[in-house]
C-alpha cells in the first residue's frame, strides 16, 4: 500500500498529467489530449500507477507519416520528461466513433471517465454494451495483463487485473449492466455475486489463476458445447497472429488441476481448453492456426466464416496504426498485420477459409517490414492507413452473416 493518501496522491498525477499535456497539445496534429482510466477515476497508487492518455488527433494531418513521426518524437520527449506516462491511444474523430461501436465494453467505460486536458470537447457514441463485446475484453485480460502479473507475482497487479477480468465477465453474462468504472466498484460487486470469493485471496498468483479459469469455463458453457476433457496439463509454443507475438501456452486440463510451473515463465499464457475455445471463436480467429491435434481431439472447432468477420473488423481498425510507439515500444510489426488481415478478408469474400500461414512464412513476412518506430511512421505508414480505409469498407460490403456461411460445405 502507498505510503501516500489517496487524494494526494491524485492531485499530484493529475497535475504531472496536466504537464504532459501541455507539451503534447503543442503539436499541431493534436486536436485533444484526453485522460483516463485510473487516474481519471482517482483511483492512484502512489510510484505504482501510469498515466493514461489519449490523444484526438487531426484527421488531415493523421493522413501525414511525417507528421505522425514528429507526434512520436514529441510523445516520446513527455516521457523522458514524465516517466509515469506509459501508454497513449491515438484517435482520428471517425476513428473513435467507429472503435465505440466495435468495442462498447470499452467504449462505455470511456465515455464515462474521460477528462479533456487541452483542446476541444470529446464524443463517443451512447450504446449498449454487447456481450460478446465484453467477453472478448475478458479474453484480452486473460490473454495479456494478467499473465503477466502472475509472471511477475506482482500481487497487487494480480489482484487488479482478475477484478478487471471479472468486471468484463459479468457483463458477458449479464449479471451486469455496465463495467464497473473503479476497482473499489469492482470489489463491491463481485462481493455480492461471487460465493465464497476471497478478495485477500485473490492476490495469490494460483487462487487467482483458477479463479480466472473457473471463470472461462462458465463462459464457454454458456455460449458452446462441451469438450472432451484433457487428461494431463500440456504446454506448447506458438507464434501468434496477427501481432505476432511469441507466446507459451501453458494448458491446464481443467480449474482445479496442479499448474505447471511454466505458468510463471515470461510470456508464458495459463489457460484451459475451453479458454483456448472462447478466444478462437470471440476473440481472434487467427489463434485456430495454432491449436494442436491434441486439443483438437477434445472438440475444438474452427471458426465459421462469420466468426472471422469480427476478428478482421478489429484488427483491422485504425487504432492499430498507432500502436508502434504510443502504445508499444517495441519493432512495427504493421505491415505483417496488414497483409494477414487482408488475405483473410480475401478469403472469405470467396467463402473459403483462410489459409493457415506457418511460422516460417510468417517470420518471412516480419522481415520485410520496417526496422524502426520512425521508419514506419515515415515510409509505411500512409500506405497502412490506405489499406485500412479499404479493409473496412470491404467488410461494410460483406453478405449477412448467415448466407456467408452457407456458401461452405463442412
């Protein structure tokens, strides 16, 4: 626990947060610089919470690499000068109104807690949350943040990011209405709908990861038939697409059996058959290219073509354009994406099933693209967003889901 009060606490970060701000609002591609999550809500670890921050930027220049370099180099100077400020979302107009309708978990959430720092007022559309929206945010949670706790057996992290994934969860199964936009909300409300949950608890990397995959398994019995059961743990290494990220899945049979110390290594991802299901089928399609036959045996099924559109839809969103650098330090892996995403939509649009690329065609793919952060921004960058616009109005003139399908013989 920090050692600092709360409100205190706040007021500081709010104030380094108000600092940054004025740099990057200096940049003329900048139209709003927005925050939110915990420090827009209030709820601040002292030394241990970020800053989050999104940007609104100008649609014209958006269109600019150039521009969209020098928004990098400025973004990156704040953070030499804030070390707090980690990741920022960066946002055309169209682009923030369209993610609103493609994520409304998220987009409610946003909406709600938003605070403009600088520039003009922000609007995201007033929906509904869509359940299948809110499981795949609990997918994400599982997929990424809470691993990487467990790995780090961070506690109050651990802690975090479970109440995060139950928060999506409940909204999956409609136990809720809206996310809960704090933690202390979270706290209270899982309380009061989970039997027997420990709060203390639940900062234990094992109770949490089982907790998680119970979790998972109610979400998979709601929504799809049931699958064999696995008769031992099973671990294998894949890279994932379409963000190509080397991953160790760690797959336990089932809630309540031993986890394998891998589960502890980096990068490793804990899961359970049916966890593996649900991802393949509500969050990313692309993930069936990797399941082994063992798994396979228990039931696993591919994803329909109609399962595939969503999983385009989202990889494909602008959002992604940003990612290098805002969002993720690490190499641009855009082009891969892109061309992924692309051969995919091309499949379907001929109703067939993708074609699954193998780890060597994949690597081939990531060699060709750009070496650094301002390499991208400045050479690929303007053919990306192209390529995007046309990805999406390709979806927008997709047949209903359900002829889709019909056009594939099983």
């Amino acid at each position: 626990m920090s050692i600092i009060p709360r409100g205190p606490a706040t007021a500081f970060y709010r104030l380094a947060a108000n600092f940054s701000a004025r740099m990057l609002a200096a940049s003329p591609v900048v139209r709003s610089v927005v925050l939110h999550r915990s420090v827009a809500t209030g709820e601040v670890d002292f030394g241990q919470s970020d800053i989050d921050m999104m940007l609104i930027i100008d649609e014209e220049r958006a269109a600019q690499g150039l521009q969209l370099a020098a928004l990098y180099r400025t973004m990156h100077g704040a953070q030499r000068m804030n070390p707090a400020l980690q990741h920022i979302d960066v946002f055309d107009p169209r682009a923030l109104a369209s993610f609103a309708h493609i994520d409304t978990f998220t987009g409610s959430i946003e909406r709600r807690t938003m605070r403009v720092l600088r520039g003009a007022p922000v609007a995201m559309p007033e929906l509904p949350v869509n359940r299948d929206h809110a499981l795949s945010k609990f997918l994400l949670w599982t997929e990424w943040f809470f691993p990487v706790s467990v790995q780090k057996r961070d506690r109050r992290n651990i802690r975090k990011t479970a109440l995060e994934a139950w928060n999506a969860y409940a909204c999956a199964e409609g136990l809720t209405r809206a996310p809960c936009l704090t933690r202390a909300e979270m706290e209270t409300e899982a309380i009061g709908i989970e039997r027997g949950l420990s709060l203390e608890q639940l900062q234990e990397p094992s109770y949490a990861i089982r907790f998680m995959f119970e979790l998972a398994d109610r979400l998979h019995r709601a929504r799809m038939p049931a699958l064999r059961k696995l008769d031992r743990a099973m671990i294998f290494d894949a890279l994932t697409s379409p963000l190509q990220l080397r991953r160790r899945f760690v797959v336990a049979p089932n809630a309540d059996a031993a986890l394998p110390e891998e589960i502890f290594a980096a990068g490793a991802f804990p899961c359970t058959p049916e966890l593996l299901d649900l991802f393949i089928h509500f969050k990313n399609a692309f993930f069936d290219w990797m399941v082994p036959p063992e798994l396979r045996a228990l039931g696993i099924s591919p994803p329909t073509l109609s399962e595939w559109k969503p999983t385009i839809g989202y990889y494909s969103h602008d959002r992604f354009l940003f990612h290098p650098g805002f969002a993720n330090a690490g190499p641009p892996t855009q082009s891969v994406r892109m061309t992924l995403v692309r051969d995919a939509l091309d499949y379907i649009r001929r109703g067939e099933f993708p074609r699954a690329l193998d780890d060597e065609e994949i690597l081939a793919l990531m060699a060709s693209g750009a070496r650094t952060i301002e390499d991208y921004y400045r050479v690929e960058y303007e053919s990306m967003r192209r390529e995007t616009r046309r990805i999406q109005d390709a979806l927008m003139n997709l047949a209903d889901d359900a002829p889709l399908d019909a056009q594939v013989t099983k």
